[in-house]
C-alpha cells in the first residue's frame, strides 16, 4: 500500500514553532520512512506547492483547523491534532505521541496490505 513515505504540512495560525517542532520530530530515523514533514508559516497562507506536495494538511489545534482555507476544503485532507500551546511542558511530548500515533496506524495497514498479499 505505501510505496513512498506520506507527505504532511504542518501548521498554525502564526509561527509559533510547534509546526517547526514537529517537522524536526519526524525527521527521525524511526519516522521517515513512514512520512515526510514539512512545516507551514502559516496555515492560512499554504502555497499551491504545499497542496500539490501534501496528501495530508495538519493543524495544530482547533483554531488552525478553523483557519484552513475554504477552497481547499473539499479538495484536501485536513486533520487536527489539538498539541497544548507553544512554550507548554507539554507540547513536545503531545507531538511525539500524535507522530507516533499516525505512523502506527499506517504500520498497521501495512501489515494488513501484506496479510493479504497486496504489500
């Protein structure tokens, strides 16, 4: 089922380096050969080479998720990952697990796909 890693873009409604912080978590060696991160300054100013490179768009919180451009609503995946605010205790830990979370599901499709001799 996956012949190449999934591509996401992460963002916020501002920079506020949580995007940042997990495209830097999931450039581990663990993680890349499920995804590949990029993050987004903003999610209300995603390029047209962010739609076109992206299969899956990732919000931050809720109010990104709010923000994402109506256009490209029907058009894109988007989903919503709530991390705790930037500069919490927090937010790492809550990144890592979402990260971890998305490529387990992923292991486990995979592990269906070669169950049923598609992988």
């Amino acid at each position: 089922m996956y012949k190449r890693p999934a591509r996401i873009v992460i963002a916020a409604i501002v920079d506020d380096g949580r995007a940042r912080m997990v495209a830097r978590l999931a450039s581990a060696p663990a993680m890349t050969r499920w995804i590949q991160a990029r993050s987004a300054a903003s999610i209300c100013r995603l390029s047209p080479e962010d739609f076109d490179w992206a299969d899956l768009v990732v919000a931050v919180d809720s109010a990104a998720a709010n923000a994402f451009p109506a256009a490209h609503a029907g058009k894109h995946r988007l989903t919503t990952w709530n991390l705790p605010p930037a500069g919490s205790p927090d937010v790492e830990g809550a990144a890592i697990a979402a990260l971890s979370g998305m490529i387990g599901g992923m292991r486990m499709l995979s592990r269906m796909d070669e169950d049923h001799g598609e992988g």
